[in-house]
C-alpha cells in the first residue's frame, strides 16, 4: 500500500501540475471531453448482459423488418421499438465503457500521437469489440473489450504515428520493449544495457539491436545545423507540453474518481481515508491523530484503514479506478 508521504506528494505535484497546465487549449479540450463521459455510471455484469439482450434482440428486430415485407402494420411498430431499444441500448454500452478507452489510451501518450486521437482510436476497437461481444459465453464486456481496444490503438499509432510505418506486429514488439525497459530502469537506478534487455525480455540480443532501431523517431535529412539557420531545430521536434497538459488533466480526473468512489463508503470510513492521506489539505494524518479525532484506539483506526482498503480492491470500486494503474 502507498503510504501516506508518498500520497500526500503526488497530491501536491498533481495539483502543482494542474495549475501550471490549466490554461493550455489541449488540456481544456481534453478535460471537456473527459468530463462529458465522466456522467454515465459503470455497468454492472449484469447490466451488460442486460444491454447486450437487447441490442441482439434490436439487431434481429431489424432482419425481420428488412426480409419480411408482408408483417402486419401492428408487428412493424412493435419490431420497430425494439430495434430503438436495441439503438438506446448499444449507446449505452458504448458510453458507459467510454473512460475504459481513455484509460487504455493514456498508457499510450508520448508515443508520437496526441491523446484525443488516441481515444478516438481506442473508441472504434471499443465498436468492434461491441460487434463481436457474446454476452452467452460469460465473460465481462469490459474485459472482452480491453483486447480490442488496445490492438486498435497499436494499428492506429502504426498506421499515423511514425514518418516510416512499421508492420502492426514489429509496433507491438517495440512496445513490449519499451515498458521492459522502463520497469529495468525503475530496478537498477539506470538505463539497462542491451544485453540486459535481451536476458530479461528472452529476445536474442540482435532481436534487441533491431528493436531498438525501430524504436527511434526518423529525423528529417533536411533539418538545419548550426546557429545561423532560417528554421530552427524546434521545427522538427515533437511539442512535447500537450502530453503534458494531458497527464495533468488525467491527474484531476484520477482525483474526481477518488471522491467518487470514498462517497460510497460510511461517513466514518471516507474521513478515515481522507485524513489517513491528506486527501482534503495534503497532510496525512497518523493513526494516532485520527484515533484522538474520532476517540478511538489506534489499532482501530488501523482496522478500519485495512477494511476499506479491502472494499476499494473489490467490485465497481476498483473497476472504476483501475485504469489508473500503469500495469
């Protein structure tokens, strides 16, 4: 679990970045389109077999309409409302699985394209995934649709991020490689050697090499040298502050969700949580304080922390901060 110190500078830096990011036009057109989805509810499994019913039964409502042309006048209008039942239901499956696409998008950003494209991306693999999915086979919609819309956000990045395009499979490797990467850089304290990389990954060094390569942006043959010409190197580079202006607004969202989630718990629970991390003021409290505040004992208040911790890790409540997780 984070402890407390560690929270309370996140907080600070989150907050820190949102003030110094607030103005930028990328983060306000982001932050419009994030608050706009923000408004529908998670679905529950079962309110995503119930929408899947009747999109299914909306989709058949339309076959029979389009084949049967001798249906009584009464038959039309009844299959008719289904298939607009059918239409309320898909969008509210496609809304309601909208944040799953910027979560998954997010993880992306940096790469060479912009985050609302991204999620623009992310959204038509989030379609076909609706297309596909058969609620009868028992799995999670949000779960079936992770699969789709990753891989139509890697195609989309091959496809427009890079000067010269990569084969989807080859992104895919490149990508593999980078999170290795940054996970051995996080462990040793430095950049990891190749070899190391190849050890880890199981790839043959020279596989390493190659991916390597790929992985570098192409440089313009053109871009001038020296102090003296007309167009400046900064012509060529990749404007790296919409990436930034992005990660803060996800920073704000992150902490919206967070009160969205402590409001389901018990007044005594939620103000628990929020003084143990300093969510209200950045100060976290210790499990002394908070048992002087509330009158009780310290081991208490320690239980009653590992309780709610347990509640977060379960159900909706961790479906709706999961995508926050770099994993």
């Amino acid at each position: 679990m984070t402890s407390p110190a560690t929270t309370r500078r996140r907080t600070i830096d989150a907050q820190r970045k949102a003030e110094l990011d607030a103005q930028s036009p990328a983060a306000d057109l982001v932050r419009v389109y994030l608050n706009g989805i923000g408004r529908t509810a998670l679905l529950t499994a079962a309110d995503e077999v119930d929408l899947a019913k009747r999109i299914e039964a909306g989709l058949y409502a339309t076959h029979l309409l389009a084949t049967r042309p001798r249906l009584t006048p009464a038959k039309k209008r009844d299959l008719a409302f289904i298939v607009r039942d059918g239409q309320k239901a898909r969008n509210h499956l496609l809304e309601a699985n909208l944040r799953l696409v910027v979560s998954l998008a997010k993880r992306y950003t940096g790469r060479g394209m912009p985050l609302l494209d991204l999620i623009q991306e992310g959204n038509l693999g989030l379609i076909r995934a609706m297309e596909k999915f058969d609620y009868a086979k028992g799995f999670k919609f949000s779960t079936y649709a992770t699969w789709w819309i990753r891989q139509a956000i890697t195609r989309g990045m091959a496809d427009q991020s890079r000067t010269i395009r990569l084969p989807v499979h080859l992104v895919e490797q490149v990508n593999k490689l980078a999170r290795i990467k940054r996970e051995m850089h996080q462990q040793l304290g430095r950049e990891a050697t190749e070899e190391e990389l190849a050890r880890e990954s199981g790839s043959p060094q020279h596989k390493i090499q190659d991916l390597l390569d790929h992985s570098r942006d192409p440089v313009s043959l053109d871009m001038p040298v020296g102090n003296d010409e007309e167009a400046p190197l900064g012509d060529f580079i990749e404007d790296t502050g919409a990436t930034d202006a992005e990660s803060s607004v996800i920073a704000t969202l992150l902490h919206s969700d967070i009160r969205t989630v402590l409001a389901t718990l018990d007044d005594r629970e939620r103000n628990v949580i929020l003084l143990r991390y300093g969510l209200d003021d950045g100060q976290p409290r210790t499990l002394d304080q908070i048992g002087r505040h509330f009158g009780l004992s310290r081991e208490r208040v320690r239980q009653i922390e590992r309780e709610v911790m347990t509640k977060l890790r379960q159900g909706d409540r961790a479906e709706k901060l999961r995508g926050y997780s770099s994993d």
